[in-house]
C-alpha cells in the first residue's frame, strides 16, 4: 500500500515549500538509520519519507502528483520499457502546464514564421498635414525563387526526418521524466533537404533589396505605425512572411509646435496694436492664409483660438485648432517724434488704462503701509 506523500510529511496539501522542508527534516532525523540502530522499520520509514520530500520540493513533480497520484509515476520507475501503457509522463506535464513541458507528439512542428521588421521614417510637418507617397528601399531576405522557398535543389524535395519521424521533436528519459528535445538531425523542423538549393544554400530565402511604396496618410504623428502585412522576412523553409512596420518621425517645425492635431504658435504684436487692437494673418500648412482678430488691450500670453485650422483627424474627418499666443513687444528704437509722442501720452494718463498695474502698486502700499 503507498502512503499519501503530504501525510507521510505530516503537512496539508496547502503547505508552502519552506513547511515541506522544514517538516521533512524533523522527520529525518527522527527516522535516520543512524540514529535507530539500523531498524528496519525505521529505515523504511525514512526512505519513504525522503521519497515524499523528493517529490514534493520540486513544483513540477508535486504538480503531477496533486492530479495524478501515485500514478504519475508508477509508469515510469522502471526502465522505460512501458512509459507508452500511461500516455508518456510528457502527456502529464502537457495537460498541466501545456505543450512547453513535454508532449507535442500530437502535432507535427509547425513553420516557422518570417520576423518582423522595423523602418524609422522622418517626415516633415507638411508632410504629415498632407500625407505623402514615398518610395523605401529595404534590406530583407525574400523566399528563393529557383526552390521556391523550399530549401531544395530544383527537381527534388525535402523528405520527413527518419529520426524524429517528421515530428521535429525526440524525447529521452531522464530518471522519473521524459525530456522532449528539437531534433538535432533536422533542427525541429521534422523535415530534411538531401540535395540543399545552390542559390539559397538549403535556406530556402535569400537576402535582396527590395523597393517598397509606402503611403503616409495625411494627420501622422510621432509614434505612428504603419503596418505592411507580409513585407517582413521570409520565413524559412517556405514558411510565411513576417510583417514590415514604418514608424512615423515629424521634424520639427520652425513656427508651429504640435499637441495632437492642434497647433500652437507665438506671434509678437505692437504694442499699438496691443492696445488699438487689429488684425494679423498666419500662414497655415494647408497653403491658406488665417486671419486672427486682436482684440484692445490685449495682453502677452493671452492665446486665441481659430477652430479647424489645425492638423487633420488621423483617419477621420475633421481637423484641430490653430491656437495663436500673443507676446506684445515693446519698441526698443524710436525717432524723436515718436519719443515725444510717448512723452506727451504719459503726462496725460490717469492710472486707468492700465487697471493691472494700478491695482498692483495698490497691494504694495496696503501690504507695506505706505
């Protein structure tokens, strides 16, 4: 009769590995044959004992006993002889932790797939206003043409792996598990080239530069991706093509600074127009002209916003704003008449036309008791 391994342990099927450990070596030395004077009933309980602990500190192991019991490895104690009667202890662990930890025999090895490649494009932000058709050229390796992506020499083909029976895998038994390998005879692909292709060496791709169109649709940003499905590497053996992506990079511009599809510009005004108010036009990337209303008495750092003057909705309809930051400049070179004309404007103010400054100067004399 075997003993449940958790009772064995004195622990609950729940108990975290440092309970095993620690059990286990209360029981150890209780029961060591060292220790009993070479009773036999002692030291059958000690090996019993250590089989328990053997199985249950290793997580794999103690996972195919919690499903499987004692049955997980009855099939597997002797030499290997009947490891087929269970399924394979491979099937075990491929029911529990799936196809990573043994099995496989199943499903032949599939192709494969070609990788993906990455193509870092800079456009201008005109360009990503009006969207651009381009022309790439890219290094990438391509399936062979004289084998037709097979690996083969013309006129002959590749035949199943005599060692792993087209499987692509191999399995040895290691102690109580059964390891499940590539193949080495045919690289895990289940498949062998007796007469390798001259032009592709058996590979079944080839290295060629390849000229690509390429259609940046109006409204990119930074970080786009632009997916061209099957434009990757070939895969080997005639397997499927990887995927190209362009990834979209804007130049900066020397007036416009973006934040999704809105623009942002400064634009410096007279301090006339400041405070008379008036009207200014910015070019926009769309080739018009936009007018901005200055309202009087405008004031540095107020922003005025033109709506649908800004970038285009990435496929969608519709564009953002164009927002305009005012920076009222002050003259710095004046002709004597203007000087004289600024002269006679500040012996007439009042205080009032300017209601900031006076209120500011206010606080200060309230603040200090001036």
């Amino acid at each position: 009769m075997q003993h449940d391994f958790y009772e064995l342990l004195g622990v609950e099927r729940t108990a975290d590995a440092a309970a095993i450990k620690s059990a286990y070596r209360k029981l150890a030395m209780q029961y060591h044959p060292d220790r009993n004077g070479g009773c036999k009933e002692n030291e059958d309980k000690f090996k019993a004992i250590s089989a328990a602990y053997e199985c249950l500190k290793d997580p794999q192991k103690r996972a195919a006993y919690d499903r499987f019991g004692h049955a997980a490895f009855e099939q597997g104690m002797g030499n290997g002889a009947h490891q087929a009667d269970f399924g394979d202890i491979g099937d075990i662990f491929e029911t529990i932790f799936g196809s990573a930890f043994g099995g496989g025999g199943a499903a032949r090895s599939r192709p494969r797939r070609g990788a993906d490649l990455r193509y870092d494009m800079e456009v201008t932000l005109e360009e990503a206003f009006h969207g651009k058709s381009a022309e790439i050229k890219v290094e990438v390796s391509v399936g062979c043409e004289p084998c037709g992506g097979s690996g083969a020499a013309p006129g002959t083909s590749r035949r199943g792996c005599d060692l792993c029976k087209g499987f692509g895998k191999v399995r040895a038994q290691q102690g109580l598990f059964v390891i499940e390998r590539p193949c080495p005879n045919c690289h895990g692909s289940g498949q062998v080239i007796e007469q390798p292709c001259r032009e592709c060496r058996g590979e079944g791709r080839v290295d060629r530069v390849q000229a690509l169109d390429v259609e940046i649709p109006p409204g990119v940003d930074n970080g786009t991706r632009i997916r061209l499905g099957g434009r990757g590497e070939a895969g080997p053996n005639g397997a499927p093509p990887g995927d190209l992506y362009i990834f979209v990079h804007v130049r900066q511009h020397p007036v416009f600074q973006r934040e999704g599809t809105t623009l942002f510009t400064q634009v410096p005004v007279s301090f006339t127009t400041a405070a008379l108010g008036g009207t200014i036009e910015i070019p926009g990337l769309d080739g018009e002209s936009h007018a901005i209303d200055i309202p009087a008495g405008i004031q540095s750092g107020r922003q005025l916003r033109k709506r649908g003057a800004g970038m285009p909705v990435l496929q969608g309809r519709g564009r953002g704003d164009l927002v305009t930051e005012i920076v009222v400049e002050t003259p710095t070179k004046l002709t004597p008449r203007q000087r004289e004309l600024l002269c006679e404007f500040r012996e007439t103010e009042t205080g009032e036309e300017c209601p900031e400054s006076a209120g500011f100067f206010a606080k200060l004399k309230s603040a200090f008791g001036a």
